[in-house]
C-alpha cells in the first residue's frame, strides 16, 4: 500500500536524493505535469489507480507533504503507446520520445524492474494545487 500523508495518498517521485529533489522541484515550478509508473508496482502493492479528482500529497525525501497535487488524468497504456504529448509534460527536458524512452528504461532497470514495449504503464496527468 503507498504511504499516506494528511489523509491523503502519497506520490513520492523517483528515487530519494537528488533525483526526488529535481522532480519535485519541477513539479512545484509548474514544469512537471505528468508522470508514470509502472502498473506492476499498483498490483504488488494492492493499490487501486488514482482517478481524475483525486489529491495527492507529494512528498520530498524525508516523507514531508511539500505540496498537493490534484489528478486530471490516468490512462493504462503499453510502454510502447506513452504519447510525445504525455512525455513532455513529465517536464524533464527530454527533447524526443525516444530520449524520454530511454531515460525511464535506464531508471526502470536500474532500480531492477526492466521494461518492454508491451509492458503496462500508467500515465499520470495532474496539477499542483497548494504548496505546504
């Protein structure tokens, strides 16, 4: 089950350390729209989808709520289906689907769950609402 925070679920974006402190500093200058993740990891996890509506705290390295983020959109979608559109609103400064590809395949393997084009992932659309 994802942590919970202030009553709310948790989204803790990539890794602790450096890469958290980036995400969470794009998604705090409004950069940062979108992010996906794997399904595997809702299943392993027994946790539903998020849904449009749905507010979520986002969390920094030490588990602290450093703002809430309200979801706009999911999708489930194969690897190979992520859109330009949803890839550049992940606002990582990727300048082509293929680099945004190779970036989450790099990140996915390397924290040992590697990926392939029919591999379900799950698109995230939000937007921030309030900074704690």
């Amino acid at each position: 089950m994802w942590p919970r925070v202030d009553g709310m679920r948790a989204l803790e974006l990539g890794t602790p350390g450096e890469m958290r402190q980036w995400l969470t500093g794009l998604v705090l200058d409004g950069r940062k729209t979108a992010t996906t993740g794997l399904l595997a990891e809702y299943v392993e996890e027994t946790e539903g989808l998020e849904f449009a509506g749905e507010r979520l705290a986002l969390v920094g390295d030490e588990g602290d709520h450093v703002a809430t983020i309200e979801i706009t959109a999911v999708e489930v979608v194969p690897y190979r289906d992520v859109t330009w559109e949803h890839a550049a609103a992940e606002g990582e400064g990727d300048r082509s689907l293929d680099d945004w590809r190779a970036g989450h395949s790099r990140f996915w393997a390397g924290i040992g769950t590697p990926v392939e084009e029919d591999t379900p992932v799950v698109c995230m659309r939000f937007q921030a609402v309030d900074r704690t």
